[in-house]
C-alpha cells in the first residue's frame, strides 16, 4: 500500500511538473506576399524553450485544417501541465476586435470568411485551459495582408490595424504581443524579427521571471526600433513564472505538487496603476509599462494630488487617447515624475506613430503646475482644478500645421 502510495504520488508531481510548447512559424503564405522571418523565428524559439526543459511541438508553414489540428492536440498535452506555453509567429489580424492567426492557405475575400479560413486567438487559449499556468506570445502583429481583398466589408465586422487588446483571460494567463494594441510590427532584416531577436536573448536567462523578462524584451525592441514598436503584454498570473529556472537565488522552477496559487500580497510587487485604470487603458489600446517596472506612487515630503492615474479625454498627440501617470512629486525639488501614454493614432492626428508611453522623471513642477515638452517638440502643462480633475493643456509643434496649436481639455482621476 505503502509502494503504491509513494509510486501515484511520484507520477503526480511528474505529471504537475510538465512544462509544454507549441511553437508554431508561418510564412510561405499562399495568396498573399510571404514572410521572411517566421520559420527562423520558430525554430529558434523552439530550440531555446528544448534547452530549458519544455517539451516543444514545432510547426511550421501549416494550413488552417493542420493548426486545428496540433491545437486540439496540444490541448491534450497541456491538461494537467505545471505550465502550457503557445509561441506563433506569422500574420494575424483583428475583426472586430477579436484576434486571428493566418494559416498559409487562408483566402479572405471579406469579413465573413474569417469564420472559416482563419484560427481565432479564443480558441487557441480554450485549448490550454487545462494546464495550471498559460503563456501565449503572438509576433503576429504585421500589416493585414489581405486589406485589398477585404474593402467590401460587412458593416459590422471591422477590420483593425495590428491585433487587438485581450481585455479578458482566465486566471494564470500571460498574452503577450511583439507590439502594441493596433499598431504594426516588423518583420525585420535580419535573420529574425526584432521582437524574435530580443525574446531569444532573453529566453535562456535563469532567474528571469516571465513579466520581467517581456520587460527587458520590450525595452531591447524600442532600442532595437527607435522607439517605432513597443511591445505589449496582460497577465493574470498568480504566481512567478521562469521559463528558464529561478536559478541559485531563487526557487525551484518546478514545484512539487500543485497547491491552489494564491494571489500576491499587496506589500510585494503591489501595482501602483489601480486595475480600473489598467482595464481603461487596455479598452482604448494604450500601452502601460508593467507594475515591475514602477515605484511605489510616493510624494516626497507630503502627500499630493496631482498623484494618480488621469485620463477620460484625448489630449495632446492629435487627438489620440491618452492617460497621464503622475507617478510622485518633489516640492523641495520642484520636479514630478510621470508618464505620458498615447494609444493607437486616430485618422485626424498630426502625429501617426504607434501607440506607446515614455517616462520623464525629473518632470518640472511650478506652483503645483507639471510641464514637460516630448522630444517632437509637442508641450504639456497639467494643473489641478479640483480633487478629481486636472487641466491639460497641449501646445503642438509646427510640424502639426494647426492654425490654432494650444489644445485644452480636462481629465478626470482614474486611479
């Protein structure tokens, strides 16, 4: 009884402990231009989540009826596992507002094919709901391949540029995309993607939970891009993810047996940007940095209201959506440290860049006014109204070529 004990239990904890990939590579697309980088972003891919302990499934090249297939496979694979990791590089586009992988035979004519030629992103995260933990990365943010074909549209079925923000998963769930909500990566010219290129400096680091390695990805992909592509990543993780081991320091990548994961504590990694302000930023498709990535919201020398999360308006930027991120404030100093994040450009706006957010922490602050000015030129100057409100005002760059430059508009506190 003893022997049958410890021998279940054994193959329990083996069995929690399985780590699984899908790594799926398309690009030799049949009815649209084909993609240079894909397969060699796989296979790479591929080869450094094998040399870290997954047990890998690499396709590449595969039609709609063979994605369905492995998905449904990797499903079975993926029950019970500790952690279920899907990495797809290729073309994906949104429709209405829901995310879709290109197989290489998919013809699109219009919105009501996608049903039927393409794979949706729900699906595919359908299929790893059985694993404990679930990372999906997506470099498939490349211009939609088939915009001529689908000028004929249903009008209630949109077709949006890049991929679209996943407002919603389940617990334990990381989706993480090469760039921001809306906006278009690189293929690149080198022998991978840019976002391909950084993940895999960064895959075989021990010690590297997952949210803190899509950090140092996104920052090498902004070097890498002057700024062009930022990418973007939603997590409902409960608990810390190595995809390379936690190292000397840190603990075991493979736990024992699966105990129900408790949430962090709001002492360690508390996000200083409220969930209610998150969930406004991911609905209007602006980027915010990680809560790795932040301090606490701290007010040296007494608390300020100008701390907090502002938003509710289109300001600055040409009338992209926005929010302001006053992160602290120095009186003694008189500076502010805040961030400017700007979503996906609007038909109307000078300024078409992608979405994104910048940092400027020595902010100036002048009788209870922030002013800082982007290296665009475009200036901003926020002062508060009340407790709940602030004041904006954008004065744009010649460049704009607006007859009336100085914009004004109020935000409301989110956070």
């Amino acid at each position: 009884m003893l022997l049958l004990f410890t021998i279940c239990a054994a193959t329990s904890v083996a069995f929690a402990q399985r780590r699984v990939a899908l790594v799926v590579g398309n690009g030799s697309y049949q009815s649209v231009p084909a993609l240079t980088n894909p397969v060699e972003d796989a296979t790479a891919v591929a080869r450094s989540l094998r040399s870290v302990g997954f047990s890998v499934e690499l396709i590449t090249n595969t039609s709609r009826a063979g994605l369905q297939g492995r998905l449904q496979r990797f499903g079975q694979l993926a029950d019970g596992a500790e952690l279920a990791l899907l990495y797809y590089a290729g073309h994906g586009i949104q429709v209405a507002g829901e995310n879709y992988l290109i197989p290489i035979d998919a013809r699109l004519r219009d919105a009501r094919d996608v049903d039927f030629e393409l794979v949706g992103l729900p699906a595919a995260l359908r299929a790893m709901e059985g694993a404990r933990s679930r990372v999906v990365i997506l470099d498939a943010c490349r211009d939609n391949p088939f915009a001529v074909q689908m000028r004929g549209l249903s009008g209630t079925r949109s077709v949006g540029a890049g991929l679209a923000a996943v407002a919603n998963v389940d617990l334990g769930t990381l989706v993480a995309f090469s760039t921001s909500p809306g906006t278009v990566a690189a293929d690149g010219g080198g022998r991978n993607s840019p976002f391909a290129a950084a993940l895999l400096e960064q895959l075989r680091t021990p010690g590297l939970e997952v949210r803190q390695l899509m950090t140092r990805v996104r920052q090498r992909v902004v070097q890498m891009t002057g700024g062009r592509q930022v990418p973007w990543d939603n997590s409902s993780l409960l608990s810390d993810i190595f995809l390379a081991g936690a190292g000397t320091a840190g603990i075991a990548s493979l736990p024992g047996p699966a105990l129900a994961a408790e949430p962090p504590s709001a002492s360690s990694e508390a996000d200083p940007i409220s969930a209610a302000a998150r969930a406004e930023a991911m609905a209007r498709g602006i980027p915010l940095p990680g809560a790795a990535e932040l301090p606490d919201m701290v007010t040296r020398g007494g608390r300020s209201p100008l701390v907090g999360v502002w938003g509710d308006g289109r300001w600055g930027n040409g009338g992209r959506d926005a929010l302001l991120v006053v992160l602290s404030v120095d009186e003694s100093a008189g500076t502010a440290d805040v961030i400017n994040a700007f979503g996906p450009p609007t038909p109307t706006a000078w300024n078409q860049g992608p979405a994104g957010w910048f940092r400027i922490r020595n902010a100036a602050l002048r009788n209870g006014e922030i002013n800082f000015q982007q290296r665009n030129g475009q200036q901003f100057r926020f002062r508060l109204e009340n407790a709940d409100t602030l004041r904006a005002v954008t004065i744009l760059p010649p460049q704009a070529n607006r007859a009336n430059p100085e914009v004004g508009t109020r935000l409301h506190r989110l956070s």
